[in-house]
C-alpha cells in the first residue's frame, strides 16, 4: 500500500474516532441533558450518523483505491500465508540466507550485513564461516575457523518453552569447549570479545526473553564452571532485527533479481 493511501486511510480512521469521541462527550459524559439544556437528543443523533455516513465514504474510496494497487501489484498476496511455518522451517530460511553456499547465488552478501549489524569483526568480504542448522539441537550456528567465531542462534519464532538449561549447554558445548581446545587466551574462556562470539535470542516479541533456567548450570556440573552464561545474551526481534537486515540485504540486490527480492519482500512482510 502506498503512503498517500495509507495517509488518507489514517485521516477516515482518525476522523471516525474524532466524531465518536465527541458525540460520547457531549451526550454521555455533560450534564447538560440532565439539567435541559442540550439540544435534542435525536438531533444530536442525527449529526453522529451523517458524520459518520461521511467517514464511510471516505473510507470507501480508501478501499477502492487499495483495491485497485492490489490489481496491479498484488500487494496483498503473500506466499507464507498459505501454511504454518514451523520453527525449524524459519530457522532454515534464514540460515538458508546466511549461508554464502546456498543458491540464492548471492554468496556473503546476506552473512557480511547480518554480521555488521551484530558487530562482528570481519577480516574480509569473503570470510570463511559455517553455517549449519540443528546440528546438536541448535537452531543455527555459524562458526569460522580464523579468526576463532561462534554465533549461536537460538529461534523462538513460535514461542516454543526454554528448555532445561538449553542455553548454557550451547555456550558450553560451542563457545567454552572450542575456547578451551584451542588454547586461547585465558580472558577468552569466561569473558570472550563478543566482536567473535556472541549468542542470540530470536524472538517475535520483547517479552520472550529467556528465562533464568535455560541460561544456568545444571547442579551436577564441575562446579568450578560459572552457575549462569558469562557471555551475555543478546535479546533480538523479527519485526525489529531481522525486519532491518532484510530490508538493508534488499539494498544491495541486483534489481533484476526479481525471485530474490520477491521471496526476501514477502518473508519481510511476514514479520512486519
């Protein structure tokens, strides 16, 4: 929908809750009918639904202009609408994009902006990462030998429940192990840079945020392990994060790539 049907869509809809809210005032909430001195009241009546007849046709003509933007661009029309798309099937769209091997033919363009927006230091505009999805039940991971890299993406797209200690075991199992096998330096093991590792927490809405379970130790672990994840956990939204790096990768596509914006569009659409 265009901005000059969404404005005039917004100047109906605004004027209808004008025209209520005043008719409420002045014959519900003033004292004025019950000391006489209104007007009558099927006057009053009278104007609210020539007032409000006047919104319908404004609204009307808001709806035949969408109509008609529909015809010709289809703008309504949405692929993802026709079926529930699961967790793991959102969590292989986007590692499907991140993943420069992948077909889209686009290589590290959708990688390298996800990977600026996160602030993760790049040696170049080729860098050699990994990208998987449910390996060891995590949703996606992407990982890079040189310089050492772990991204863990944890996906609740459907709101799926936190698991027992899920969080930590995947900071365990990805970043302090893989830390540790590689004789890093000893701030890394319990304080890494997050410019190369970082876990994330993909959520539709600010309120899913993990929990205190899913982010501590199970009781049976060495206790010289920290009882909660020292790498602090990145709390990130679809209609926010994912919404900005969409429409940036869009920037940066060939115009005539009609498949691949078009898919990127009406994923973006999706979520917004």
């Amino acid at each position: 929908m265009n901005s000059e049907i969404l404005l005039n869509a917004a100047r109906s809809v605004n004027l209808f809750v004008e025209i209520k809210r005043k008719f409420l005032k002045e014959n519900l909430f003033s004292g004025d009918l019950l000391n006489g001195y209104s007007r009558n009241l099927s006057e009053r009546r009278e104007d609210f639904l020539i007032n409000t007849e006047d919104f319908l046709n404004q609204f009307q003509v808001v709806q035949h202009k969408s109509n008609i933007k529909n015809s010709e661009t289809s703008y309504n029309f949405n692929v993802f609408s026709f079926f529930t798309i699961s967790e793991k099937q959102h969590s292989y769209i986007l590692a499907y994009l991140l993943n420069p091997a992948s077909q889209h033919g686009q290589g590290h363009l959708f990688l390298n902006i996800f990977l600026d927006l996160l602030g993760i230091e790049r040696i170049s505009d080729k860098d050699n990462w990994i990208v998987t999805t449910e390996k060891g039940r995590i949703d996606i991971l992407l990982k890079r030998i040189y310089p050492h890299s772990v991204i863990v993406i944890e996906n609740k797209s459907n709101y799926a429940s936190d698991q027992n200690h899920q969080l930590y075991r995947y900071w365990h199992q990805e970043i302090y192990r893989t830390i540790m096998e590689r004789h890093l330096p000893a701030d890394y093991i319990l304080n890494p840079p997050q410019k190369y590792y970082q876990l994330l927490y993909l959520s539709p809405e600010y309120w899913k945020i993990p929990n205190t379970n899913t982010l501590s130790k199970p009781v049976e672990w060495d206790q010289e392990l920290p009882d909660t994840i020292p790498v602090k956990t990145k709390h990130l939204l679809f209609d926010d994060f994912i919404y900005n790096w969409l429409k940036k990768s869009l920037d940066y596509l060939p115009v005539k790539n009609y498949r691949m914006r078009e898919f990127v569009e009406q994923y973006i659409e999706y979520w917004n």
